[in-house]
C-alpha cells in the first residue's frame, strides 16, 4: 500500500517528465519496492530523485544509497554525473560495471553474461553424472534442476548462443557417459527426441533460449497493459520500417519476423540489425529452423 501511494504521487507530480522508448514516455517503472526512475536530462534526474527522496520520507519508506546506482548516457557514451540521496553519494555505473535488478544485471552491456550460473551449473552437472541414482533419474534431475534454472534469466536477458551451446555441448557428454554411450557415436537428436518419440528427452538449452523469447516477445505484444502492449508494437513498427523501408503493415510485420523479404523491398538493401535485439532473435530461430525444414510462420 505504501508503495501505491508513493507511485501515485511520484507520477502526479512528475506527469510530463521521463523518457520516451518507441514513443512511450516512462517516468519509472518497478516491481514491490525495485524502483527504476528514467529521465531525459541531468537536471530532470536530479528534481526526480529529490521527489523521490521527499515522498519517500512522508510514508516512511526511506532509500539506502548503498543500494542504488545511476546508469547515465549521453549520445550513447556513459557519462558520470554526480547524484545524491539522503546526502549519500551515489554510485554511477560504468561501462562495464552492472548492478542487479529483479534478479538480472543491468548496465551499459544489456547483453546477458550467464558465466557464474554456467559455472555453478555445470559442478552441479558432474555430481548429478557421479551420484548413486539410476540413469533415469540422473536425466530426469538434468532436466528439471539444470536447464530450468535459466529460463527467468533467458526470458529478460540476450546471452550469447556460443555459451550456451557450449553447456549444451557439457550436458551431451555427461549424458553419453550416464548413458554408455559412444562419445562421438548416437547423433544428438536421439539425446533431445522426446521419450514418446523413442528419444531420452534432454532439454536443449539454444532451443530452449529462442522458444523462451518467442512466448516474451508474444506475451508482450498481446499484454493486457496497454502501455506496455503499444510499447512493444511502436519497436516492432519501427525495427520492421528501418529493415523494409516500406510502411509498417501487418504484411511486413509477419516478413520482419519471419525473416522474409517483401517483393517491393529493395533486395540490394543491408539491413543493420541488433544480435541483443530479441526480434532479430525470432528472426534467426525461423531462419534456422527452415534450414531444417521446420516452418512455423508468424502471421499478424
């Protein structure tokens, strides 16, 4: 309730401030008590966080300083202005310094590093492969301890494919030996066939990573919140118009995605896109699995 009122007011009295994202202005955006301001200016940033500071003394929810950070940018280059709260000085990011929030590091780097969890992962691997359990509890441990414990972070990260390829690659080997199996023998789609199918049912962690941002990129153009839903198509709109050069139509949305290009696009045109933008992400899990024969359209 606390929280409620302090949003409520934040917002009133900050109405036309914040930052525009595809058209949408957003003055700050949170979850419980996790709280991101965004402002357009030095001076925006420094009124906000004094209203911030005010209101949060009025309801009796004070900030600590130690955990709050500001990830300034100026012309797309990190810029280092001072901020205080509480009479606390507080930390500015740098480029390659990140601070958690809602369970992921943000920073100048939006791309995902998923190194320590791989790491930890990966031990935990190898006990699963020396236990004493059966072979189909070992696999079975694999698939609902290992690959599960990533979906939150590849659901609102970008990590690199060779990474977790490279775990992929960790979970085969440990299976063959649980399984005695050749090591350079089975082909790997009898590792990732399902069990009906004849298959030992291993989760795929590149498959996994492009299935999770299909179902967040769809839950966010269909989200209730209209906010949120119109933010999410404007990108798509614009990602589609830069990559086209032709109207963002429904017609050209589905081509964007689906990695096609339209009849009337100038075939001669380079697209540059984002590797960190999860549309491209989309684009390339269709192209991929064309190559393999595998068609799922996206129609809007």
């Amino acid at each position: 309730m606390g929280m409620e009122l302090f949003i409520r007011a934040f917002l009133k009295e900050h109405i036309q401030d914040g930052f525009y994202t595809a058209e949408t202005l957003t003055a700050l955006a949170g979850y419980a008590d996790d709280l991101a301001i965004l402002a357009n200016s030095t001076s925006s940033m420094s009124d906000m966080l004094n209203t911030a500071e005010k209101l949060a003394k009025t309801i009796g929810l004070p900030f600590k300083a130690k955990k709050c950070c500001i990830l300034a940018l100026e012309g797309g280059k990190i810029a280092s202005p001072e901020y205080s709260l509480g009479g606390e000085k507080l930390k500015v990011l740098m480029k390659d310094e990140t601070s958690p929030y809602l369970g992921v590091d943000v920073g100048y780097n939006i791309r995902g590093n998923p190194q320590k969890r791989l790491i930890e992962a990966t031990k935990d691997l190898v006990k699963i492969r020396d236990s004493e359990l059966m072979p189909s509890q070992k696999l079975d441990a694999i698939n609902v301890f290992l690959v599960p414990r990533f979906a939150y972070f590849m659901q609102n990260t970008t990590p690199k494919i060779e990474e977790l390829a490279e775990f992929d690659r960790a979970i085969a080997f440990a299976v063959k030996k649980i399984c005695r199996l050749p090591v350079f023998g089975p082909a790997l789609s009898y590792l990732y066939c399902p069990i009906n199918f004849g298959g030992l049912g291993i989760s795929n962690c590149v498959d996994e990573y492009m299935l999770q941002t299909i179902s967040t990129v769809f839950k966010s153009l269909t989200n209730r919140d209209p906010k949120m839903r119109g933010f999410t198509v404007a990108r798509l709109k614009r990602m589609a118009k830069i990559w086209s050069g032709l109207e963002a139509t429904p017609e050209v949305l589905s081509n964007y995605l689906n990695c096609q290009r339209p009849e009337e696009m100038d075939q001669s045109k380079y697209y540059q896109y984002s590797h960190m933008d999860q549309f491209f992400k989309i684009q390339d899990y269709c192209s991929q699995h064309e190559k393999a024969r595998i068609y799922g359209g996206i129609k809007f």
